[in-house]
C-alpha cells in the first residue's frame, strides 16, 4: 500500500500506528500494547488504540471518483506509579508523556506514511488527566491522543 488505495484506509492506519508505538517502544518491557481498550492491563503502563474518525470531503472527489479521506486516529497512554506524593504524580506525568513523546518522534522521524498505510501522519490533539487509584497504593495518568493521518481514495 501505498497511502492510496481503492477503500477506507482506515483499519490499516490503525493497526499500522499500534505496530509504530510498538517499534517506537521496543525493549520497554513495561507497557502493555492493546488494539482496544481493555481491562485489567497488566503493565503499569499500556497504549492502545481507541476511537477513530474519518472524513472525506466531497469537494475534492476527482474526475475518476478519488477522494482525499483525513483519518483521525484515537490512542490512550497511561502510567501508574505507586504512592500518591507530589513527587509521585509529578513522576507518573512524566512517564505517560514520556511514551507519548517517544511515539510521536518515531512516527515523525521514522514511520510518517505508517509502514506505506497512508500519505503522512502527525500528532493531534491531546487531553490528559490524572487520579490517585482506588486504594491509594498509586497515582495514574492517562493521556488521550490523536494522530491525523490523510490517506487517498481513488477506483483501481
């Protein structure tokens, strides 16, 4: 594939930024990787692909029926660390957006066509948040993220 393909791009761009963060994070024992959210993670840490929008604006549609489509790609980053002091989260804050920014430097500097899935991908909006779990033992980050990808639809 070549960021142009005759359907959606949009399954292959999802698997295709899981596979990223996985290269991007290889040898980071610690994380899980999921391609859904799912519970209970196993690692104090995970990234998993969530939600997805894709839009294709009709304005753009080619004499031979292509159309540019924008793949909006959702992913959730957590960290846990135990104990909830200021150190803590400050710690647990810097380890989520740690992940993060090794994924986004991987994909910007190494991946940006997602292994050849869509034209280019860069990083979207983020949102982040943090709590201290349930029995106090720790303090959790989680950071959601997009990355936005244009891929090309066109007949084969």
């Amino acid at each position: 594939m070549s960021g142009i393909s005759s359907a959606s791009g949009i399954l292959a761009a999802r698997s295709a930024l899981l596979a990223a963060a996985k290269a991007a994070l290889d040898g980071q024992t610690d994380i899980d990787f999921y391609s859904g959210w799912q519970y209970p993670v196993t690692q104090p840490n995970w990234v998993a692909t969530t939600d997805v929008h894709a839009d294709m604006d009709p304005a753009n549609i080619g004499p031979r029926r292509s159309q540019d489509e924008t793949i909006t790609l959702g992913v959730s980053i957590g960290a846990w660390l135990p104990g909830h002091t200021e150190d803590d989260i400050v710690a647990a804050f810097e380890r989520a957006f740690s992940i993060l920014n090794t994924i986004q430097t991987h994909i910007r500097t190494e991946d940006i066509t997602l292994a050849d899935t869509v034209l280019w991908c860069v990083p979207g909006a983020t949102d982040s948040d943090g709590a201290v779990d349930e029995d106090g033992s720790g303090y959790q980050v989680e950071i959601a993220t997009t990355f936005v990808c244009q891929h090309r639809v066109r007949a084969a």
